[in-house]
C-alpha cells in the first residue's frame, strides 16, 4: 500500500474486523495500546465501533505529557521565571498545570517563554542572544530524546554556553513492566508504539512474550494499521502464541536505528529513580545528562525546587494512565476539565486520552456505556 486512502479502506477494515470477531468466537480480551498517538487514532477514526463488543482496547502510559508529575512542571517554571532566562519547550507543554500556574501562565507573568519544534531552534535562540541562558525542556520517550542528545553534541562541538537542557527524557519497557506488575489490571496483549520502536527496536519487548507470555504487536498509526494488529494479536492468542510482532515493518526495523541510539549513549545516562504520573517511582526509568555535559545540564546550572507535588484530588489521570479507568468515567471529565481549563495532563497533551475521548469520543460514550452493560459479569479478574 502506498497512499493514504489505502490505509482508510472501510470495506476492508470490515472484512478484517469479521475475522477478529470469528477467530475471537466472543472471548472477551483487553489490549492495551501503548502509545497515545494510536489512542487518538482510535477514537478520531471509531475504530472501537468496527472492533467487536467482545474486544476491549484499553489505553496506555505512552503520552510523555501525561506521564511528567507536576513537580516536574513546577521546576520548569522556577526555572522559566529566572532572570536572563529564555526558556522554551514543545507547544503542548505550555498549558500543563503545575500546583500555581502553567507554562503559558509564566509567560503571561512576564517570563520569556516560547514554543519550539525542535531542541534545534532552542540551540539556535543562543546564538541569536548569547547574552541570555536558553533552557530547553526536553520531554517525550525514545522518540524524541535522539534530537536531544544530537542537540547536545552540536552544541558542545560549536562550545556554546549559554545553551542548557532540562532533561525529562522517558524509557518505555520500565513502564510496560510496571503496568504488567500491576494487580490493578489483568490484560492479554499488547499494541506496541510504533515511534518508540522504531528507535530502539523490537529486541526489548522480547521479556513480554517470553517472561510474561503476552503476546505484542508493534503498529503503524492508520486505521488499518491498527485493526490488523489487533487481528494479530488475536490470532497469537487462538494459536496459543506469545511473540513480538512487527506490523509496521515500512518503518520499524528489528535492530531500530543505531545512529540515534549512538548519540543517545554518548549524551545520557539512566536516572537511578523517577516519578511517573500514576505509577510512581519507577526505577532506570527515565534519562539524564551524562557528566561530560554537566555544563549544559539545567538541573546543575539551575537552582530548582525538586519537591514533590501531589495531583489535585478531583484528578484521576493515574487511573486514566493505568487503564483502570476509560476517560469519561472520571468525576470531572468534560466538565470542570475541559481542554480550555485544563485539570490533569491526560486532558492537555494532543496525546492524552481525555483529550481524545473530548475532541472524538463523544458519539462513543453511549457504545462504552453499552458494552459495559452488554458484558457486566466480566471483570478485570475473570479476564484470561
């Protein structure tokens, strides 16, 4: 297939979603798609409506917005609202809440903010204002952190100072061990990320199929991308496999990229410990700079708080980000928390799941409603 309407063929996303139906013969299994991008796929497109009632898709840890505790975001606006400071981040982290404020917020204060698309462009701002200190904060899983780390060596080969990195970076196999020790939720497969993936590989997911016997699917973000991962993960399950599967070979390679993992290494190092939103501290789990580029690490330039914030109470985006909960289930979802007046992360990034279910969901509650009400007795403990 090469063109997009390929990939959005509705008579054939029914033929194979007739088949999921026939090979599933009404067992009830729970997926979980990892990576947000494929939530919003989901909803944007109703694949829930064309799966049938029997299979439940269940979201994710796999929004790096979400996932960054709000104490995090309080020390980026400590940071943000130092003199000589220009500090600049991805558009959806400007209106992520922290315990007084956001981002946006900050900049309306009189901090100078601004909005990147690549740590590049902040790389490029200290050269324009070599007289400011220009902090980049950097986010998102291993998709984003190669960019990072290329950054950080442009700028230790031109030896540019007034450049510095907040480092967030994020790996993804300690929060899918998290989520498979967790008593909160029983599932059976996975729909793996395709943009993680394509970084590091398919060799790390290998403990899911081989200690965990579940079976995982890495997929593309089209529909049919989607509703043919589900279909293989279903066919592993009738045919009692367990394996890691690559369903979007046009762009995951089984080695990942080697470059990208090269300059990953040379710049960044595992943090012992690091709070996730939801899930807690999770060990090695998250990136910082190596101490050869101490000198481009804001967390060392910079004096920040580092104290732990916990969400407002109303908030349930931990349960969101654990699957224990779907979107709408939450007390204030749609309400007081709203993509205009934010109260979890889950609701602000363009990956969180609130905010699909809000922007694309709306026509599907009344199908959730029903198909919880359609299978009552099954719970997460009688689950296979």
């Amino acid at each position: 297939m090469k063109y997009v309407d390929e990939y959005r063929d509705s008579k054939l996303a029914k033929r194979i979603a007739d088949d999921i139906a026939r090979l599933s013969d009404g067992r009830h299994l729970k997926f979980m798609e990892v990576c947000g991008g494929h939530t919003h796929t989901i909803y944007k497109h109703g694949i829930e409506d064309i799966l049938p009632p029997n299979i439940d898709l269940i979201h994710g840890p796999g929004c790096p917005v979400c996932v960054l505790p709000m104490g995090r975001v309080d020390d980026a606006i400590s940071i943000a609202h130092m003199e000589n400071v220009i500090f600049t981040t991805f558009g959806d982290m400007m209106r992520v809440p922290g315990s007084h404020g956001s981002l946006l917020d900050a900049r309306a204060e009189g901090a100078d903010v601004r909005f990147v698309y690549s740590p590049l462009d902040a790389l490029k701002l200290a050269r324009q204002y070599p007289d400011k200190q220009v902090v980049f904060f950097a986010i998102g899983f291993e998709t984003t952190a190669p960019s990072t780390a290329v950054t950080l060596l442009r700028a230790q080969a031109e030896g540019i100072k007034n450049f510095s990195v907040f480092c967030n970076h994020v790996t993804i196999i300690p929060a899918i061990k998290a989520i498979l020790d967790s008593p909160d939720l029983r599932l059976d497969g996975f729909v793996g990320p395709g943009h993680v993936t394509m970084v590091i590989g398919l060799r790390p997911y290998t403990f899911i199929a081989r200690q965990h016997r579940k079976p995982i699917v890495v997929a593309g973000f089209e529909p049919l991308d989607i509703i043919q991962s589900v279909h293989m993960l279903v066919q592993q399950i009738c045919e009692g496999r367990s394996e890691v599967e690559n369903q979007y070979a046009r762009v995951v390679q089984p080695e990942g990229n080697v470059k990208a993992l090269e300059a990953m290494a040379r710049t960044m190092e595992l943090r012992p410990f690091f709070e996730w939103r939801g899930l807690g501290f999770i060990t090695q789990s998250a990136l910082k700079l190596r101490p050869e580029f101490a000198r481009w690490d804001a967390e060392l330039r910079f004096e920040v708080p580092g104290l732990r914030v916990a969400d407002p109470k109303a908030c349930q985006c931990g349960e969101v980000l654990k699957g224990v909960i779907k979107p709408w289930e939450c007390k204030v979802f749609g309400t007081a928390c709203t993509p205009e007046t934010p109260i979890g992360t889950c609701m602000v990034s363009p990956e969180g799941a609130c905010a699909a279910y809000f922007n694309y969901g709306r026509f599907s509650m009344a199908a959730e409603r029903h198909r919880l009400n359609v299978m009552p007795a099954m719970s997460a403990q009688e689950s296979p």
